[in-house]
C-alpha cells in the first residue's frame, strides 16, 4: 500500500481520539492560514476534540500545536507539497488520492468520519444535525451547476458495509491513478475527468450493496456560488457551512473571506472574538451565545 506507514500513523491517532464523529482535514503549507482562521471560528462549538488534522510537512503541523496545543494534528512524510496545489493537476490529485486511501482505513475500523476542508465558514455546528441523521449510509453535497457531481470535499461517512463496498471501489481506481502521475511533475495538468471528486460521483450513483445517499441541501451547505447569490437571497439564508470555492488561487480566497468578513484570524495571529460573533448575530436568531 503506498504510504502505508503514514496511514497507519492516522490511524493510530483515530483510535487514540476514540471520539465519534472524527472530523477529518488535510491540508499542506499553503493551507495553514486557512486551518488557524478555522479554528478560531469554531473554537466556541465544542467540536476541537473530535478534529484530526493532516498535515503534509512537519512545520505545518508544530505551528498549529503552538497556537492550539490540544488539537491532534498528524504529519505525514513523503510528500512535499507544501505550495498552492491548483485543481486537476498532478500534485493536488496526490494529496487528495491520499486523503480517499485514509478515509477507507477509518472506514475499515469502524470509524465514522467527517470530511471537511478549513477553506469554509462555519456559522453553525452541523455536527448534531449529521450525526442524527437516520437511514443512510453517506450524506454527501451537491456542486453547484453541476448536475449530479459529489463534492468530496464535505461527506459525511458512517462505516456501513455499503460505504465502505463503494469506498474500496473508489480506492481501486486511486490506486490505478497514482500509478498514471507517480513521476509526473506537481505543476503537470491532468485530465479534469482523473480526480477523487469525478470518480467517487460516479461510483455513489451505482449504489453498490444497496448504499444509501443522502443528498445535504445546498440552502444549508452552499458552495462558493453563495458569494453570487443575489443579496436578497443571501439575506434569506441560514446556513450552517459557506464553503469557499469556485475561486481559483489561495491569495483570491483569503481575500473574498476577509472582503466578506468571513475571516477570523488577526494580523498578530490572535483569534478575531468580535468578527466570529458578529457572523454568528447576522445569520442565526435567536443569537448562539459564544
């Protein structure tokens, strides 16, 4: 298994947790800023413990044990791509082919898990409200303007046997594509039909072992589209999770959450209290305290 000792450092860190859910994120070197304005964003919603961070590089992760020493974060060797990995080539699909092999392993122990990734506000806890949720076996976002496409980036994954039947399939295809770009250079482009997202799309839909999907409305999950929206129906919104994509570049996404107000980390690298609570005033009534 490619990288089998890392995964197996992530698992161990899973069961050492022993929480459930595990809320799950990779991220490398140009993502950290990202992970530090999450956190303080959430640092009020009592979810921290349950977080496991993986980190490609070492420094990544002992910066985010200096800022917050009680979240778990894993660092994984051998795989140095610590810059602004673009969509659809050879060194983002690396990383997010490893994050699917790692989901599979929690997966294979009985581990429920919570994908996300630290570029979104979050403005609610949705982890109750998933959680509870009955009758299914992936609860899974629409992208979109994209019609019937799985954002793989926010899934939540009970360890079903359907799940993991459709998980293993994924990987098996993973697996085929590592082979394709091991020697390709990070900046290659490769097919846009050749990533993690297009593949488990289409596997989700066969319903292998009689899988149950569970489609999370976009009204409560949006996507970057959310920034687009006319101001009417932002203003009608109340969501639990912005994810900020549809914007190509880290730089242009930092700057349309601090532009938005949607960014909580200071210049001196403190928590942002006032910008986190006025957020959660504007969207949610009656207003959570914090």
């Amino acid at each position: 298994m490619p990288y089998g000792q890392e995964i197996a450092d992530v698992i161990d860190a899973a069961r050492h947790m022993n929480v459930k859910p595990l809320l799950v994120t990779l991220i490398n070197g140009a993502y950290l800023q990202f992970a530090l304005s999450w956190l303080c964003n959430t640092e009020h919603m009592g979810i921290h413990k349950q977080v496991l961070i993986i980190s490609t590089d070492l420094d990544t992760k002992d910066t985010i044990k200096k800022q917050w020493p009680d979240i778990n974060v894993v660092a994984i060797s051998g795989m140095p791509l610590n810059g602004d990995q673009s969509y659809s080539h050879a060194g983002y699909v690396r990383l997010t082919n490893f994050r699917a092999h790692v989901l599979l392993e929690l997966l294979l122990i009985n581990q429920e898990v919570f994908l996300f990734e630290v570029d979104a506000l979050w403005i609610k806890n949705p982890v109750p409200v998933l959680s509870s949720t009955k009758n299914a076996d992936i609860l899974a976002n629409p992208v979109s303007e994209r019609p019937g496409l799985t954002a793989i980036g926010f899934l939540y994954l009970f360890p079903t046997n359907p799940t993991i039947l459709t998980w293993k399939e994924l990987n098996r295809r993973l697996y085929e594509l590592d082979k394709k770009i091991k020697s390709m250079p990070a900046g290659k482009l490769i097919s846009e039909g050749d990533n993690d997202q297009i593949y488990v799309s289409g596997i989700i839909n066969k319903r292998l072992g009689g899988l149950q999907k569970k489609e999370l409305p976009l009204a409560d999950y949006p996507d970057g589209k959310w920034y687009v929206m006319s101001e009417a129906k932002r203003k009608a919104s109340r969501p639990y999770v912005i994810n900020n994509n549809w914007v190509i570049g880290n730089k242009n996404k930092i700057l349309r959450a601090k532009m938005w107000g949607h960014w909580f980390l200071s210049d001196d690298g403190n928590c942002n209290i006032t910008n986190i609570k006025r957020i959660t005033e504007d969207f949610w009534h009656p207003l959570e305290k914090i």
